[in-house]
C-alpha cells in the first residue's frame, strides 16, 4: 500500500515560535533565582524620527523580572517594537508578563508639546567692575 499524498492547503506552519519560547525559558530561569521578582519599569522611550516616515512609531522598553510582552494584541519577547502610529484619541495597552505576575500600562500618544532649545541662549550683562569681583577672595 502506498501512503497518500498531503495536499498543499492541508500543510500549515506550526504555530510555536522556537526562538520566542527559548528566550523566555531562559529568562524564566534567571528570574527564578531572584529574590524579588516584581516587575518593574526600567526605561520606557518612544520615537516617530526615524527613515520609515511618519506613520510609525518605534517603541523602546525595558522592565526588570519580565518574561515577555504583549503590545496591542502581537505577542513579544523582543525590547523593541515598530507599530503603525494611532490616532490621536486612540491608546495602546502595553501588557508585561513576569513570574506569575503581570503588569499592564496605558500608552498615550498624543501630541506633546516640547521647548526648542536649540535657539536657546543667554545673554550676559555687565555693568561695572565690581559685580566681577569674587566676594570671598577679595
């Protein structure tokens, strides 16, 4: 008897990402032997200036005792994440799973307003000799 042949449309991928899972046993076992194993904020960075245009933003984070991250619905082992920019009124949940806990954050982003500093200066005055003078060595 010959075995059948499997068609195309019945081959499908397996849904395990070996990579993802190897990164966080790894990171299951370095958190293990820690004491405190709360989740905490490192540093959180978001930027658009960047050579895909506007439509993107770059998210840049790092927390300590995490395991893995769910930004939106996509799930992440990886410290930075490239999403299509929202809409203004529009928030992200950024959810980090840890050992046994799970920490879940709001991302806004809206347009914040920054001062140019480049065209910053300031201007000194003198008026006589003395202002000049150090008090204290005479």
């Amino acid at each position: 008897m010959k075995p059948q042949n499997l068609a195309l449309e019945k081959v499908t991928d397996s849904p395990i990402t070996y990579e993802f899972v190897t990164n966080v046993a790894a990171r299951i076992i370095k958190v293990f032997f820690r004491t405190d194993k709360n989740i905490r904020l490192i540093y959180s960075n978001y930027s658009n200036k960047h050579f895909f245009g506007d439509k993107f933003i770059i998210l840049d984070y790092r927390f300590r005792n995490a395991l893995w991250y769910k930004v939106g619905t996509k799930i992440t082992e990886k410290r930075h994440f490239l999403l299509e920019k929202p809409d203004e009124s529009q928030k992200i949940v950024l959810t980090v799973y840890g050992f046994f806990r799970k920490k879940m954050y709001l991302l806004d982003f809206s347009a914040a307003e920054y001062i140019d500093s480049s065209t910053f200066c300031i201007e000194l005055k003198k008026s006589s000799l003395q202002d000049l003078e150090n008090p204290v060595l005479g």
